[in-house]
C-alpha cells in the first residue's frame, strides 16, 4: 500500500477499543449484581441497588440531573468494577441509598446519588417501584450507557438502555428473560 494510500485510509480502532470496553463493563458490572442476587437469594434476602454506567470523565464529570446525596463515601478512594477483588467493596456500597455511578473506564465515581426523573411515565414491570422508574428515565440521559437495578423486593436484576428494559435476571430460576451480555 503507497503512502497516499494509508493517508486515505480510516482507522476507527480506538473508537473499536471503547466499543468494547463499554460491552466488557455492562458485563462486569451485571455478573457482580447477579453474584449478589445469587448469594441474597440463598440467604432469603434481598438488597436494592441503582447503578448508572456512563460517559462521565470524557464529559468533565458535568451530568445534569444528578445530585449528592450528603458526603460521597468514595471521595478520596479508587474503585474499579474490574478489579479482581472489587465484590465485597461493590456489596458495600449496595446498601447505601441513592444510586451508584460508574464511569465507562470501569471506575466507580460515586454512590449515595440522587437522581433527577424527567420521564415519571416510563413503562416499567408491575412488579417494579421507584428505583426502576429513576433507572428507565435516566437511561435516556445523554452520556449515559445504561442503568442496571437490584430489586429489592424480588431479587431479580434488570438492564435498561435508552428507555427500555434490556434484560431481566431472576435468581430464584437463573435464567434470563433477555439476552444480557450486551
């Protein structure tokens, strides 16, 4: 290939790279939720959790909607969802109320976050209360990727991307209603 060539060719590789890292942190960040609704559902409990995955640092962390509620317990600390023993940190945090917020690099910025509804008449299961109704409307947030919910009442975990349920996992049967690696 001639160097006039090359110049001409479009090389879309590290928008590829966060393709794929965006895949690899749903992933991670649905596998630890399901981890916690398997061993809760075994321990006939259950905890309830928001989680907000989104393009936060590469937006200089501005996100409307978004407000904290009394001191952030991570300010000072750093979390990945990809660290090998991030769990029980990850479990930790599911207790706090208000939602957890991840950023797209995996690191998790904040817990004990309100979240702004603008779209209160979202569908949602039956089944389903106000965590779910805040994670549907702040999926379609622009800079948001997706929401992801553990039901407090039933245990089963949910994906939700641009205003629609993705996924649902339910522990006491292990299986998925949807497709949930993406």
């Amino acid at each position: 290939m001639s160097e006039e060539e090359k110049k001409l060719q479009l090389d879309l590789t590290s928008q590829a790279h966060l393709a794929n890292n965006n895949i690899k942190i749903k992933s991670r960040i649905l596998h630890l939720l399901k981890k916690v609704a398997d061993k809760d559902c075994v321990a006939n409990m259950h905890r309830g959790a928001l989680i907000v995955l989104g393009e936060f640092v590469r937006y200089d962390y501005q996100v409307p909607g978004m407000r904290q509620i009394g001191s952030n317990p991570l300010a000072g600390s750093v979390l990945f969802v990809t660290d090998k023993d991030v769990e029980e940190d990850f479990k930790k945090l599911l207790g706090e109320d208000g939602a957890i917020v991840v950023d797209i690099t995996g690191q998790v910025l904040a817990s004990r976050v309100y979240l702004q509804v603008n779209h209160a008449d979202a569908h949602i299961d039956d089944e389903c209360s106000a965590r779910h109704i805040a994670a549907v409307s702040y999926s379609l947030t622009p800079h948001v990727v997706a929401c992801f919910t553990l039901s407090e009442e039933t245990g089963k975990v949910r994906k939700y991307i641009d205003g629609e349920q993705i996924s649902v996992y339910d522990p006491s049967i292990k299986t998925a209603e949807a497709d949930d690696e993406v």
